[in-house]
C-alpha cells in the first residue's frame, strides 16, 4: 500500500540546500576517484525567486526518486572505463 505525498509547501531554500547536501554525500561517496580526469562533481543550480514556482499543492516528497548510491557507482564505473 502506497501512503498520499506529505502536502507540505515548497521551500525553495531547504531544497537547495537538501540538494547541496546531496552533492556533498556523492563527492565524498567518489573522493578516491575524484582525482581521475573526465570524473566531475555536478553543480546545482539555485532557482531564482523571478522564475513561476510550480505547483504550491506539489510536494517535496512527489519528486522522482534517485537510488544516489547506484547513480555514484555507476559514475565511478564509467570514471573507470576511461583511459
């Protein structure tokens, strides 16, 4: 049984943040193999306060979700493969 999204409102601070935090648990997650040429640290963009917010009735939790630790394997696979 599959429980409704929390309804909570957007915050557009604490996303960016979760997501700098996010960041963070991958960079160190690939630091052994940071140092690799062609391996890269994503950056993420801040959404500007100008932009038409979506959907305020949208929750944080309806976002797809993202396995980090097999995404973060498969980058350090491919920073493998490369001369």
């Amino acid at each position: 049984m599959v429980s409704p999204p929390a309804q909570e409102p957007w915050d557009e601070d604490e996303i960016a943040k979760e997501a700098a935090h996010e960041q963070a648990l991958l960079a160190s997650y690939m630091a052994p193999t940071a140092a690799g040429p062609g391996v890269t640290v994503l950056q993420t963009k801040k959404r500007s306060k100008t932009e038409v917010p979506m959907a305020r009735s949208r929750s944080k939790r309806s976002r797809k979700e993202v396995d980090y630790v097999a995404l973060a394997k498969e980058l350090v696979e491919q920073g493998q493969q490369q001369p």
